[in-house]
C-alpha cells in the first residue's frame, strides 16, 4: 500500500500534522504508580488472564511500538530492549514518565472515562496537571445506575432516581455520556424504549441479585435500555464501547450492525452516537457513519495495539467513514506509553497514508491538510461544543 516515491509530500504533510493539536475524545487517566517489568506487561495487553510462560507481551506489535517510540521520549535509544526500558522508566519514577509521555502527544483536551478501574490512575486534575493539557470528563451510564442502585430502594423507583442523578452528574461540566452495554449484554438488544413495566421488572431482578450478596452490576437489557434512551434524551454525545476490549465483551455482539435499529430510532433526538476503537468492525462503524447522521466513529486502541501495521487501519478508516464524522482517539488506560502511541501512531498513519495520495496526485495537499485537521479536532471541538 505504501509507496516508494511521495517523500517530499510527505514531508510537508508530516510537518502540519505533527504540530496539530489533538482532542483525545475517549481516554482514561494515566497510572501513576510505579510499575515492574511484570506490571507493565500486564498493562499492554488487553487481556486479564495470567501472562502466558515463556512469552512475553512486549513481543507484539504494541510492545515494539513502545520499543520505538516512548524509548527516545524516556532518553533511551530507539528499540530499547525491555529491560532496559522498563529499568529507566522505575529510575525515572511515574510522575516523570507521565509528564514526558503525556506532554509530548500534543494533545490540547482529554475526554476522561471516570467509570473503569480508577483507583491507581491520575483523576481529570492529574492528567491536566501531568499533561499541561485541559481535561473534561465523560459519565459512564452503568456506573452511574450502580451507584443508584447501591442505595437500595423500590425497583418501580429506579428509573425515575437514575435519570435525576444522571442529570445531577452532567451538570457537573460533563461533556458526553458513555455505554459499556457491548459488554455487560452485546449488541443484540431491543432497540425500543423500554415501557414502565419492562423498567420496573428489570431493576426487581436486578435488586434482588444484589439482596442475594452479588456485585451491583447491571447487566439486565431492560434496565440498559433504559441508560441508553435516558442518555438520547439528555442530548450529550453517547459514547458506545464497539468491538476489541477485554475478556468481558463478546465480539461477536459487539459488531455496530447491531445497532442499527436503535441508530435509526435515536436518529430524530439528533443526539450523536459516538461509535468507539471499533476494530475489526471499524469497516461496519464507518457504514454506519456513512449513512446516519447521528453516528460519528474512531479506530482509537487498537492504532495502538497495531503498531506498525496501525497505518492500513488509518487507511481503512478513510474508506466510506465520512472525513466529518471521523474522531481522534486513544482509548488509554493505565500507562502512559498507551496516550503517547495513540497521538504518535495515528500522526504517522495520517502522514504515510494521505502523503501518498498527494504524492498521486489523487489528493491536493491542502484537503489533506483540511482532513487531518478536522479528524485531530475540529470533528471533536463541534460534537461537543468544546469552542
Ligand atoms: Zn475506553
């Protein structure tokens, strides 16, 4: 797919796109604890299970990346073995380590998912302050219920309760919602609104698993549904975890076609649909995004866990994917090696992939400009009204 020729197209492209500034619309904090040669291969992989004996998660694309790009951010030289890397990054300790990686991305805003695994990672303060960047935060809808629903009460009351604390929390300077139901149920759900009766039988069979000593973790689609259509009705970008995760999601329900017929009922609120990482079905996201007004996408994580071969992602996001309705993003969580490769990675993919169409000659270099500018920003300033 790459060209040999183009290096002077290129070249011009790369220097525009290196100095933009990027909106990271769906991240999560940065770890800010020290981490070992073990608790760092345990972070650049989006499995939970044990590390396999006698492999090693730095023999993976993203490892290689880390390799490549965060070494000479750390000082090192480029493809520093692991242990060296990771004896650098303990000598260098995590707020250091942070501040180079998260400060040399060029991010100018970080959308923050506050709902996941938060305990060791920087909260929106500490991004801002390790980044030197702006930091808003983004509510996830399940943890939002959970908490609801922690404090107990009539079911036939859930639905009225969760939408007055939603309501609470956005006040709060939030700037988009988001839905972890590819995970707690797929894709496959009842597009429609749940009625009263659904809602209420839904949050008793739920309340009574948590009478029973279980973790209150919604999983039940009726209450989902409800989340959702609370979330359409609020009017803020709703954020859909779509495709690659961890153990918890079921790929084959988390493909975007799915969600077709809720896209088409929740197209006339005009509130956007964000459709997030998406891979492998960033091909389907893009469709999606093609033909329905309310759906915007990114291919953010898996840029990362691509590495190298994240170019042909890039090129495959600028298929059928309206150049409008494309957003930069990371989808970090935990080390900061994660945010840095998301910023560097998508930069190259853009430049290697739009430089050689200019170099064709089938894109003039200013649209390539325009392209880059809107899917590092501009798509993310007007979605949601960051001005
Ligand atoms: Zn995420």
């Amino acid at each position: 797919m790459r060209t040999a020729g183009g290096g002077r197209e290129q070249a011009a492209l790369a220097e525009v796109v290196d100095g933009l500034r990027l909106v990271d619309h769906h991240v999560h904090g940065a770890l800010k604890i020290p981490l070992d040669r073990r608790g760092l291969e345990r972070v650049i992989t989006e499995s939970d299970r044990a590390l396999v004996p006698g492999t090693s998660t730095f023999d993976s694309q993203v490892g290689f990346a880390i390799r490549r790009w965060c070494a000479p951010v750390l000082g090192l030289e480029q493809h520093a073995a692991p242990d060296v890397y990771v004896a650098r990054r303990r000598e260098l300790g995590p707020d250091e380590v942070n501040r180079r990686l998260l400060g040399s991305s060029g991010v100018s805003n970080y959308l923050i998912d506050t709902g996941f695994a938060i305990d060791d990672l920087l909260d929106l303060d500490g991004m801002a302050e390790a980044s030197g960047s702006r930091a808003r935060e983004v509510v996830r809808l399940e943890s939002v219920a959970e908490e609801v629903a922690a404090r107990g009460g009539d079911a036939s009351r859930f639905g009225p309760a969760f939408v007055e604390r939603l309501r609470q929390r956005l006040d709060q300077g939030v700037v988009g919602t988001k839905s972890v139901i590819a995970y707690r149920h797929g894709f496959g759900f009842d597009p429609e609104r749940p009625t009263d009766a659904e809602l209420t039988a839904g949050a008793a069979k739920w309340f009574a698993e948590i009478d029973s000593g279980a973790e209150p973790r919604v999983s039940d689609a009726r209450v989902l549904r409800h989340l959702l259509w609370s979330a359409i009705d609020a009017g803020l970008p709703l954020q859909f975890h779509v495709g690659f995760g961890d153990s918890d999601v079921h790929l084959a329900l988390a493909n975007p076609a799915l969600l077709t017929d809720f896209i088409r009922l929740a197209e006339p609120s005009g509130t956007a649909i964000m459709l997030l990482h998406c891979w492998p079905y960033h091909r389907e996201a893009a469709y999606l995004a093609h033909i329905y007004p309310n759906v915007h996408f990114d291919v953010g994580v898996a840029v990362n866990y691509l590495g190298a071969q994240s170019v042909q992602l890039v090129a495959e996001s600028l298929e059928v994917g309206p150049f409008g309705k494309q957003l930069f993003s990371s989808d970090a969580w935990g080390p900061a090696e994660l945010h840095h490769l998301g910023a560097v990675l998508w930069r190259r993919g853009f430049t290697t992939v739009a430089g050689d169409w200019v170099a064709s000659g089938d894109w003039a270099l200013a649209d390539a400009d325009r392209v880059a500018r809107m899917i590092a920003f501009e798509n993310a300033d007007r979605v949601y009204g960051l001005g």
